[in-house]
C-alpha cells in the first residue's frame, strides 16, 4: 500500500474482468464474447475512417452516432448518451444520477461491477436477494431508494424480467432513477427503450459488445428522458470531452446500420443456446432458463470449480464464480457449434 495513495483506494476493491488467456486452440467461453465477427460493413467503415483526419479531435457530441441510434429505436438523438464501453456510462450514472440520501438497490446476484462503483463514488447501496430460483421479483424493490439497477437479462444468471414487470416497478417507483442495464437484452428479451417516453425516471442502459460483436471497440449507450441524458453529459464533459474515438463512431453507426447482420447473428446464438441447454441436460446438469448469449448450469453429483478445472485441462475455459449462493454454478458463453460440440465432448469425458 503506497503512502501517496487516496483514502479512496485504499478502501477499494477493483472489479475482476474475466480471463483473457494467451494460450494456442483454446475454446474460450468465459467472457460471453459474440462467437460471430462483426458486420463486414463495420470493417468497412473503419478502413475508411483511416486517414489523415486522425488528426483531428473527434465530434465531442458523437452526433451522427446518437442519431442513428435515435433513428433505429423511434426516439431523439436528445434522449441518446454514448461512451467508451457501457462500463464508462454506467460509471457516468452512478455518479450523475444514484448518488443520494438513500441507499441505490441492486441484486445480491447481478453484475460484479456495481458495488464497485458505489464504492468508488461513496454510495451506499443495498443488495436485493433473488428468489430462490433466481428470479428478480420487482415487487422487492418497492421500498425507500436512492435508486435501482439490475441488467436484463440478469448476469450471470440469464434470467429475464418481463417489459410488463418493469413497467409495474416504474409505476410504482417514481421518485428515483430505474436503470435497467441490457447488455444482453438482444438474444431473447424485449428492451424497455418503448418505456422511456412514458416515465421519465427510466434510464436504458446498452452495449454494442454483444449482440452486435464489436467488444474490442469499447461502445456503449444509454437512453432516457432528456434530463437524464443531460446529467450524464454534465458528468462526462467535466471527466472526458472526448470519449469516443473517430474509428469506434463510425465502426459503431455501421453496426446499427446492418440490421440483417445483427439479426443473423442473434438468431445464431439462440438456435445454440437452445442446443446446448438441452445437451446440458441430457449430460445431468440444472441449466437456468436463459435469455442471453450464456447459460448458467450446476451438476448436482459434481462440483463446480473442479468441472471449471478440468474442462481448462481440456483446452476450454468457462467462467467460476466463488460467491455464496452459487459457488456451483459455471457461466459458459455460447459459442459457435464447434465450440459447444468441444466444450460438450469434453464434459462428457471428464463426468465419465
């Protein structure tokens, strides 16, 4: 511990991105990365942003880039907020918008970086248990708040909350902010982005790492009522003027453009989450109904880290969480149909 630190880091405790190994033919499903490349029209864009205008700052606006986001949903480019990557705005809006009285609320189970952030920003905050089946039961959080997030579908579990639930929770939570953080909401769910118009305490978080394959470019996005979008835009003028680079702009309004890609490449993924769920099944395990581009299983006879252990033996890697409640529980992303056949064989060798 360095005595020039700050108070502040000293009480932190970072989040841990999941592994990236440099290691040769490895089948890597631990960081629900898309399988499929993206739009060759995304390719395509980029190359053509190289030039000699790298010179030049980029639009501290992102104008075009909001804009065709506007233009896909049916909204303003006024309710549009782009970033360096959804961790970037979610760390926006934990500062511009969760920081109150009252503590925010999130689920016990649920994306790690939360309560780092409200470490990081001296929020406190308070974990809502899920069900016993890993559902979130909106009706846990009608209760005092500074306000609530949750992803949808959740993480790790793939659970989804249903557009009529969280309409009910923001009929019922009117005096703070709703976020709803739908990183995965592209591989089974309906986005509450059709919401923002009618409450305007509803904040619609968004990634382009996902469904549209673009994680190497650090794109993300949130939506909502102008005066929220102008507290992240405060917020991100008094951090970074210039968050998003020239070549990620023009890579992330192509993405949005190809819509057949995107829609191919979904389907993809749901077609193998489907199959892999059932080969799960048929191999013992307990596979959490999922509507992301992962699955969420336990193996009643086998413990988990030594099934994440083994299978790394094996050349693929899954992701562990040693955390109460499912320390028995493995993450895998779904990859391409050879990914899973490998990742498949060589569970049945090892439960062998």
């Amino acid at each position: 511990m360095s005595r020039y630190w700050s108070k502040v880091v000293e009480q932190l405790s970072p989040y841990v991105p999941g592994e990236q190994p440099k290691l040769d033919n490895l089948v890597k499903l631990n960081t629900n990365e898309n399988p499929y490349g993206p739009s060759p029209k995304v390719i395509a864009a980029i190359q053509a942003e190289l030039g000699d205008n790298l010179r030049l700052y980029p639009d501290p606006s992102s104008t075009q880039l909001r804009q065709t986001v506007a233009d896909y949903y049916g909204i303003q480019a006024e309710q549009v907020f782009v970033g360096n990557g959804s961790d970037e705005v979610l760390a926006h809006l934990f500062n511009a918008l969760l920081k109150h009285d009252k503590p925010i609320l999130f689920p016990d189970i649920t994306y790690s970086f939360y309560p780092v952030y409200a470490a990081l920003y001296g929020i406190d905050c308070q974990c809502v248990p899920l069900a016993e089946d890993f559902s979130l039961q909106v009706k846990d959080y009608v209760q005092p708040n500074g306000g609530i997030i949750f992803p949808n579908p959740n993480a790790p579990t793939g659970q989804l909350v249903s557009l009529a639930d969280i309409e009910w929770l923001l009929q019922n939570n009117t005096d703070s902010v709703v976020v709803i953080d739908e990183a995965y909401i592209d591989f089974g769910g309906e986005s509450a982005v059709t919401l923002i118009d009618s409450y305007p305490n509803l904040l619609v978080t968004q990634t382009l790492s996902k469904s549209r394959s673009l994680a190497g470019l650090r794109v993300g996005l949130a939506m909502g009522h102008v005066d929220l979008i102008e507290a992240l835009i405060r917020v991100k003028d008094s951090f970074n003027s210039y968050p998003m680079d020239s070549l990620a702009s023009a890579g992330a309004v192509a993405a949005f453009e190809d819509k057949t890609w995107f829609e191919s490449t979904c389907n993809k993924v749901i077609t193998s989450r489907q199959k892999l769920t059932e080969a799960l099944t048929q191999l013992g395990f307990d596979v959490q109904p999922s509507a992301a581009n992962f699955v969420f299983a336990c193996h009643p006879q086998r413990d988990a880290a030594e099934l994440a252990a083994a299978l790394r033996d094996k050349g693929v890697i899954v992701r562990h969480f040693r955390l109460d409640r499912i320390e028995q529980y493995l993450r895998i992303t779904i990859g391409t149909p050879e990914q899973n056949g490998v990742l498949l064989d060589a569970l049945k060798s090892i439960l062998a």
